[in-house]
C-alpha cells in the first residue's frame, strides 16, 4: 500500500510554476491567447501558425494583404501583448 504522502493539486501546481522553463513556457501560452485576442476570430482565420521563440512572436500568414496591413501595426500589436501581460514577452513580432 502506498505512504500516506498525499499532496494538494494546489500545491504540486505552485511547486511546478516556480520552475523557470515551464514559467517561461506558460508567459507564451500567455502571450499567444493574447495575440489571438487582440485580431480576433475574423482574422485569425488567416492565420497558419503562430509560436514564440526566443521572445519573438512568429505568425505565419495565407493572406499577403493581410501581412502588408498588420506590417504596419507591428509595433502597436507588440505593446498591446506588453502590456496586457503586464511585462515585455515580446521584443518582435516577425510575420511571414
């Protein structure tokens, strides 16, 4: 039979989240919902992929129109995700 060394779902969580990588991972998680969030399902739909790497956030389109229009928004997208955050997560956004 097995110890009695039960542990709170609770606190396996807030043991997990103090490791570094998987924080890490969790804020890009984070930083893609927001991404989402932030073009909206009409859009979103024309996007292929998206992924964070290195504090890039990636998006691979299917519309060049779509990709010339949100060239220049950029730098506005990347302070919204910032700052709903609550940090900066993401230096770039690179569109393809």
């Amino acid at each position: 039979m097995r110890g009695n060394n039960t542990n709170n779902v609770g606190d396996i969580i807030r043991k997990l989240m103090k490791n570094p990588k998987l924080a890490e991972k969790m804020d890009e998680l984070d930083a893609l919902d927001v991404w989402k969030e932030l073009i909206g399902d009409n859009l979103q739909k024309f996007v292929v992929g998206a992924k964070m790497y290195k504090g890039n956030l990636y998006v691979k389109l299917s519309s060049s129109v779509l990709r010339n229009e949100l060239s220049y928004k950029k730098s506005e997208l990347k302070e919204q995700i910032n700052q709903k955050l609550g940090k900066e997560m993401v230096k770039e956004i690179i569109l393809k």
